[in-house]
C-alpha cells in the first residue's frame, strides 16, 4: 500500500509503507503529520494510524512491558488496533482538519470597529473573542457558530463600509461638478 | 489504486475571482491614492460630515491629511494629524493583508500578528480614549487634535 505524508503543509509521497516505517522510526515525521493512503476518507494525524502507530518511537517503549505475553496473546494484543473499525478515525480526523479550519475574524472585526461601525464591529469582536477559547475546550460546534456570527457582523460592516465610501464619492463628485460650473 | 490524495487541510487551491477582486481593490487605493498625492488633502469639497455638522474631531479625523502628508513623505507633519492612525493603521494593514493573502489561496494563515480578546479590547479603548481626548481644548489633549 502506497502512503503519502505532510511535511509542513507539503504533500510528500507516494512511499511504500516499509518506506514510511522507517521514516516514522528516525523520527523525520511528527506524529502530528498528517498521513494518507488510497482508501482512507481524508488526511489523518499519524498517532490516529494503527498500522502505523507500532513504528513510533514513543509506542516502542510500550512493547517490552509485554513481554511474558505468549505469542498468541501478542497477535491479539496488536491485532486489536488493527480491528479498530474506521469510525473512530473520521470523526477524529474531521475535529482534526476543522479546528485549524475555524477562522476567529478577530482582526477583521477590528478592522470593521475601527474603520467603520464601532457597534458593528463591537459584537463581530465579542464573537471573534469566544472562537479561540471554545476552540481550545473542545467545542468544536460552538467556535464554529461564533466564527460563522463574527463573520456575519464583519461582512455587513463591510456592506455598510462600502455603501459609505460609494454615497462620499458620489456626494463629494457632484458637489465638485456643480462648484466646477 | 492510482487514486490521488484529497487536498490537505487547509491547501484547498488560488481562487482567482478572490485575486481579481484583490487586484481591483488595490488598484482603486492607488487610484485614490495618486489623486490624493495630487490635488491636496483639501480637494474633497465636503470634508467629514461629522466635524462639518458637530465641530468633533472623531479619531479618524486628520487621516487624509496625515495620509497626504505620508505621501511626501513628511512624517512629523502625519504625526502632528493624526498620531494613533498612523501607528494602528500600517499594524491593521499588515494584518488584514495577511488574512487577504490567504483567503486568496483558499486556505487560512499558518502564522497571524498575534493580538487576543484583552489586545482586542485594548486596541478598542486606546482608540475611543483618543477620541474623547483629543477634543478637549486644553495642553496637552490639544496636541492630539488635528493641527
């Protein structure tokens, strides 16, 4: 099976998976890197990869604490990350990918509060604020409805910005053509 | 196999309406910019409506003559118009800039000019203080209002 991997926001691969063993073992991929192989609904962190969790330095230290184990115990003991079903991961992988997706608008809504419509811009700030702290507890559906509400009160500050500058220059232009005359 | 992976979070792709839009609003603030640096900080016949109707100095007040006098290059005269603009808008500038970069390229900046709720609410005071203050008529609020 051939697998791809990030490295820094760059897709890397394809490499066989001994290939890509090896590379987890030096130590070249984080086990925060995002990995990918043909099958798989989207790019996951490597720790969320069963077949590829055993290759991490940190899982080699876990492996001698079995070590009594007799072999049957042992196929079983590694067989059940194997047979961890894929639901687990997708959500994990979507909470994955989405977090780090979840704009904040913080200094667009500042942007909006200064340039323009303090009131506005006040409430698109409030919402921008609660983003990064549900982010960090966890509640991923909660940022994501603050993110949506700061963007909402950032554009129509943006609406209100636009309207504002078009009637200036209209009102600014006729006043210049009348005193042109 | 043969299947090629999904766009990795985050690198959905250039979206090049975004980069038009972009372009067109940069070469409008040009535009504007150049007619600025031309015809003077007094050729709009109106002005701000607010100083006209209430003889306030609101904190963007000075802007165009501060932006004016950036454009011949005379800082200390920019300073004198409006000294907070000119130290808050080229931060906000290279921050939304950031954010414009990236929202161009359809995915979200890696690294943003850090400021959270307290810089937020900071940033927030420090402007409306400046409005308040510098319409008192006394030294040294006098200094903040544009001259």
């Amino acid at each position: 099976m051939q697998w791809y991997y990030s490295n820094d926001g760059n897709q890397q691969g394809p490499v066989s998976e001994d290939e890509i063993k090896a590379k987890i073992a030096s130590g070249a991929l984080k086990s925060s890197d995002l990995v990918w192989k043909d099958g798989m609904p989207g790019w996951v962190p490597l720790s969320q990869v069963p077949e590829l969790r055993a290759a991490q330095p940190g899982a080699v230290s876990s492996v001698p604490s079995v070590p009594s184990a007799t072999e049957g115990d042992t196929t079983r003991a590694e067989a059940s990350p194997y047979q961890t079903p894929n639901s687990p991961v997708v959500p994990a992988q979507n909470n994955f990918s989405n977090s780090a997706d979840i704009p904040s608008y913080m200094w667009q809504s500042i942007a909006a509060t200064i340039l323009c419509c303090l009131p506005f811009g006040v409430v698109a700030i409030v919402y921008a604020a609660k983003v990064d702290g549900l982010k960090q507890v966890g509640d991923l559906a909660g940022a994501r409805e603050a993110s949506k509400k700061a963007k909402l009160w950032v554009n129509l500050s943006a609406g209100v910005i636009l309207v504002l500058i078009v009637l200036g220059m209209i009102g600014n232009l006729m006043e210049f053509l009348n005193s042109g005359r | 196999m043969g299947a090629n992976p999904p766009p990795l979070p985050g690198q959905v792709g250039l979206r090049p309406w975004r980069l038009v839009l972009v372009f067109v609003s940069v070469a409008l603030m040009m535009g504007g910019a150049t007619w600025l640096r031309l015809s003077g900080p007094n050729a709009m016949p109106y002005g701000c409506m607010l100083n006209q109707l209430t003889g306030l100095h609101c904190p963007g007040c000075g802007m165009t003559r501060a932006s004016h006098a950036m454009l011949e290059g005379r800082v200390m005269d920019a300073m004198r118009f409006n000294p907070v603009g000119m130290v808050l808008l080229p931060i906000l500038g290279v921050a939304l800039g950031i954010e414009v970069l990236a929202w161009v390229r359809g995915t979200v900046p890696k690294r943003r000019i850090p400021i959270g709720k307290h810089g937020a609410v900071t940033l927030l005071v420090v402007v409306v203080a400046f409005g308040v203050l510098r319409n008192l008529p006394w030294w040294p609020f006098s200094l903040l209002a544009p001259h």
